[in-house]
C-alpha cells in the first residue's frame, strides 16, 4: 500500500512553487484558489520572501495549495481506485481531507483561510512560537519541555518533538536541553496545536454549519489518535480540534506500518515528512515530490507497488 502524506506550516521555503508553474495547468489552478483564499498564492509561492510567507495566513493556504496542486499533477483518476492511505500533517491534514473527498477544494480552502487568519489572530495576542526538539530520550524530552512551561505540540516520533510556547518558555528550553538533544527554533508565527490557539478553535466551529462534509472515499488517518476517520462529519471536528491539541504523526506512522503501507509520497512543500518516514518507518520507499522533476519518480514508485499488489 501507498501513502500520500501532505506537510504542515514550516516546510515552505521562498520560491518553491515556481518550477510547477511551468506546467499547463497549474496557473489556472492556483489562480481559482487564489480567489477563494483571498491571497495572491502565485506571487506567495514564487517572489514573495522568506519573511512574508513564514505569517500564518499565507503560509497555511499556500501549502494546502500546493498540496492539490501538486496531486492533480500526480494523479489523473480518482484516489479511491487506487491503494491509497491519505494523512496530513497539522494543516497539511486539510489537504489530506480534500483529496480523500471530505471536503471540496473550494471548501478546503475557505477552512484553510478562516484557519489561518484565526490562527494568527489568536498568535498575535501573546508572543509565542515553536521549537523541535531532535534527538534525547523520548520520556526526557516531555520531562524537559514540561519543566519549561512550553506544550509539546507535535510529537513526530523518529526522535522529533516540537515544544509550542511563549518565547520565554522556548528560551528556557533551549538553555536547557534535553541529554543528547538539539532545541532548533522553527519558521513559524505561534504555538499552534496548544491552548494558546483557543480562540481559532471558536472561529472554525462557527464556520462548520456552512460546510457538506462527506465520509472519506480513501482511507484518512487523524492526526489525533492516528486512527482511521470514517465519518465527514467526525473528519471535520477532528480538524477543528486539532488547531489547539497535539499533532501525534507518530502515530500516524504506527498505523500505517500495521496497515502494510511499504511507499511515502509527500506532496509539495515535500521533504520534512518524507525524512521522518525514513526513520521511523524502517525499510519503507520514500518520494519528496517537491518539484514536477519529482513526478516521474512518485509514478514509479506506485507502479512498483502496484506490480507487487
């Protein structure tokens, strides 16, 4: 089985969408999700700067983005006649819901917008921020951003963690590390996925009415527990939920190892993803789409798991 998993805020980098606009159809894409999100999503995902798309509300709809964009380039049939099993990490799990069929494209990116602005509405009222804590021992690691005061936010497993907090918090921890550990500040504008984003949670539950949810046509792992959602309605609330509790990929990597997945795909901005497979699930084939160079590799590695099917 096959895994298309979509990144989360952090993984853009400037200029990263450039190369897919030399295909056909990606312009006029990007330019109908342009209007919905209300941003200029071409400019952001080419000249604008490092600075500009690191503020939540470009760099949220500017992955979702990127990540429809990329798997209408990848896959010209529906997912649900292929061996599929879709995640997503953090707002990269409303990419994940789109494709799976959860959500519509249009009310994907109307979720990512209110998302994004609430976000970092709710960012702006205490300086806060995120920190990767890479390596140590996992039971030390909680122990040590705990003490700080900070929340861990994402627990990626392959020896990652990313502690949320005030930028106090995050300063402490970084003065104290974890034993044989590395405290690496991240590109992003907030502590998101802790009680600091309550206020985004309201503003998405106030949105929910206006949306059609259906149940999922491929299999979609939750980013809560890692189990599999099977109800649109649920798949939604998870979303909502997620903006202020921990993001458990690690989780999501047990599951689809007992569900036999032997291939990662990562939509664009790929890498980060793609890398913690590698570690934490031993033996599985990876692809970083990050550019339309990419495709032709992402392709064969599904044909390679379709001869073996």
């Amino acid at each position: 089985m096959l895994a298309i998993v979509c990144p989360g805020q952090g993984s853009q980098t400037p200029g990263f969408l450039a190369p897919w606009l030399e295909l056909p159809s990606v312009a006029g894409q990007l330019a109908s999700l342009s209007d919905i999100a209300g941003i200029d999503l071409i400019a952001h995902g080419t000249t604008s700067d490092e600075e500009t798309i690191k503020d939540t509300a470009v760099a949220q709809p500017l992955i979702v983005a990127a990540g429809l964009v990329t798997a209408a380039s990848l896959f010209d049939v529906e997912l649900n006649s292929l061996p599929v099993i879709l995640a997503g990490h953090s707002v990269g799990e409303i990419t994940a819901a789109a494709l799976a069929g959860v959500l519509t494209e249009q009310e994907a990116m109307i979720f990512v917008r209110e998302r994004a602005n609430s976000m970092a509405a709710a960012a702006a009222v205490t300086p806060t921020g995120m920190s990767a804590v890479v390596g140590g021992d996992p039971a030390e690691v909680l122990a040590a951003i705990e003490a700080s005061g900070a929340a861990p936010a994402n627990v990626n497993g392959a020896g990652q963690t990313v502690a949320a907090g005030t930028f106090d918090q995050l300063k402490t921890l970084a003065a104290n590390p974890p034993a044989k550990a590395r405290v690496i500040p991240l590109k992003v504008a907030g502590a998101f996925h802790t009680s600091h984003m309550a206020p985004a949670v309201d503003a998405l539950k106030a949105l929910e009415p206006q949306l059609n949810p259906v149940a999922p046509k491929v299999p979609l792992l939750s980013n809560y527990d890692g189990g599999e959602v099977t109800d649109g309605g649920a798949a939604v609330e998870s979303l909502i939920a997620q903006v202020s509790r921990p993001v458990r990929w690690d989780l999501c990597m047990e599951t689809m190892v007992k569900r036999g997945v032997t291939g990662v795909i990562e939509l664009a901005p790929a890498g980060t993803l793609a890398g913690l497979a590698k570690r934490g699930m031993p033996g599985v084939k990876t692809v970083a789409v990050k550019t339309p160079d990419d495709l032709s590799a992402a392709l064969a590695l599904f044909a390679e798991l379709e001869g073996n099917a």
